[in-house]
C-alpha cells in the first residue's frame, strides 16, 4: 500500500487572509519575530499499489484536475510504502 | 423565455431564482444535477448556496455533477448562462470563466445589502442597462474575494469583460465600497464569447414586492429585453 501525503498551498502572490489572522494572533501573544503565516491544506490519500512510478503520475493528475486550483494554488507531494 | 434552473445537492437559491421568472411570466424547469438533458432553455440559471457543502473548495466538487457535461456543452454551442454566487464559484471552478473566488479578506460570512455599479453593457445580460448603473442588490457569501493574476485581470479589461463593480450609493468604486477584498472591486464578470456570465451579488433576493430592495428588476427587465426582444 501506499500513502500519497499531499500539500496544497496558496501561491506566494496571492493574499491569504486567514494567514494574516493567525499572524495577528501570534503577534498578540507576544511572538514579535513572527513574519508572515500561511495556511495550507494537507491532504493524505492511500492507495492499494506498490508501483511508485505510476502512481506518483497518478497523484500528480489528481492534483491538477481536482485537489489544487492552478490559478491560486501549487502542490507537492511524497508517497510513503505502508 | 424558457428557464433551466440547475440544482446541485447544497443549492439553496434555485427555487427563489425559479420563482422571481415564473412570477415574471416566464416557463421554468428545475434540472436536477444527475439529470443529463437541460430541457431547452434560452437561460440556465446556476443557483447559490453551498454545493456540495463547500467541500475542498466552493463550487470544486459540483464540476462533476453528470449534467455539467450538458452544461459545458451548451455553453460551447453559445448558451447563455448565468451563475448567481455559488453559480459563479461552479463557473470558474469549471473553467467557463477566469479567475477564482478566493475567501472575503475579512475571512467573515457577509450577508447585507450592497450597491454594485454595471460597468459594461456589452453583454447579453446588461446591453438594455445604462453603464453606470447603480443597483442594491444584496450579497451573501464567505467565498466572493475575486482574484485573477495580473495578465489575466488586463485581459478582463482590454476585452471588457467586467460587468459590475462594488460601488458605494453614489457610485465610487473604491476600497471602502468593496465588501471583500474582491481584486479591482470586481462583483460580476462575463466570459470572452459574452454568453456566460458569474456575479456574486443576488439580483433574485432583490427583484419582488416583498424584499427591500427592488433593484434587481432592472437587471430581470434588462434580460427580458434582450431575449424578447431580441439583441
């Protein structure tokens, strides 16, 4: 088996609101080297397949048709055997 | 005119889309998502709410409902279609109009009146509106912050295809009169063959006798003209 363990994240030009919040916060609670804070989405699919290859081409298809935006979001990934 | 009013599971402004035309005069259907026929319309309506729960992102999930096959394919053929909030996120989401709708910069739910400015009558939808018009018409939404790269928001322009704008009661488009963090204070686009368009404002919460605001009968009559009169 293996498990896809994927990242979705906002692209560095677009503003991410909830990000800015939680820099606020962390700002309020007195973390005064805190830059910038972005929010991700972390995403794990498994699946019944030992051949890497084929499905790290498969993760890749369903992250452009589906999981990641291409327009506000960039992804990665790595498997992992189980 | 003939009506086809999408619903998707989490739909919930189909039926007050259905009736502001019925009780205009015109003949509607309700289209359910695992239909594959449209049933002939002149108009297809994608309604807001929260389709399929917002899961992953607004609007993602339903672009594989079976009947926006038929959709996207009607849309090829030069269909007109109007995707109200949660219709504009499916639209976009689909590929049937640029950009994305990214969450309100606030990162609240808002839900009031608004005012919204027609920027551009060179739409099926607009073409019997006065540019500069100014319409309450209230919006409703967590996800309507529109946001396109910067070749893209210059292909908007150089192709005018910014339909309204977040105005303010006099019709200042500025940073106070935008909602939510919307790029260029965008609230409604139209795509490049002018027969698709997405706005995150609710003209069908606007346009009968029993609501605040009237407005959106000026946009339902400016329809109506263009489709019962012609072009």
């Amino acid at each position: 088996m293996l498990k896809a363990k994927i990242f979705v994240q906002l692209k560095p030009s677009v503003l991410d609101p909830q990000g800015k919040a939680v820099s606020n916060s962390l700002s309020q609670l007195g973390y005064e080297n805190v830059i910038d804070t972005r929010i991700s989405k972390y995403i794990e699919i498994s699946f019944d397949s030992k051949d890497k290859s084929q499905t790290t081409k498969q993760v890749d298809k369903i992250c452009t048709s589906l999981l990641a935006n291409p327009n506000t979001e960039t992804y990665h990934f790595e498997l992992e055997e189980l | 005119m003939r009506v086809s009013i999408i619903t998707f599971p989490g739909s919930n402004c189909d039926h007050d889309a259905a009736e502001v035309f019925a009780s205009r005069g015109h003949q509607t259907s309700m289209i359910w998502h695992k239909d594959s026929q449209l049933d002939n319309p002149d108009l297809v309506i994608l309604p807001g709410g929260f389709s399929y729960g917002d899961y992953l992102r607004c609007g993602a999930l339903a672009r594989f409902s079976p009947i926006v096959k038929e959709l996207v394919f009607f849309a090829k053929r030069g269909g007109y279609i109007l995707g109200i909030c949660n219709g504009f996120q499916i639209l976009t989401e689909t590929g049937l109009l640029p950009g994305t709708l990214l969450m309100n910069k606030g990162l609240r739910f808002i839900c009031k009146h608004q005012y919204i400015k027609v920027e551009s009558a060179d739409s099926p939808f607009t073409k019997h509106l006065i540019p500069g018009t100014i319409m309450d018409i209230p919006i409703a939404h967590k996800e309507g912050n529109y946001f396109i790269d910067a070749t893209g928001h210059k292909a908007l322009q150089d192709r005018d295809q910014i339909v309204f704008r977040y105005c303010d009661a006099h019709g200042m488009v500025n940073k106070e009169a935008n909602p939510n963090g919307s790029l260029d204070n965008i609230a409604g686009i139209i795509n490049t063959g002018r027969n698709i368009l997405g706005m995150m404002p609710h003209p069908e919460r606007a346009a009968t006798d029993s609501v605040c605001s009237q407005d959106g009968k000026l946009f339902f009559e400016a329809v109506e003209k263009y489709f019962e009169h012609g072009a």
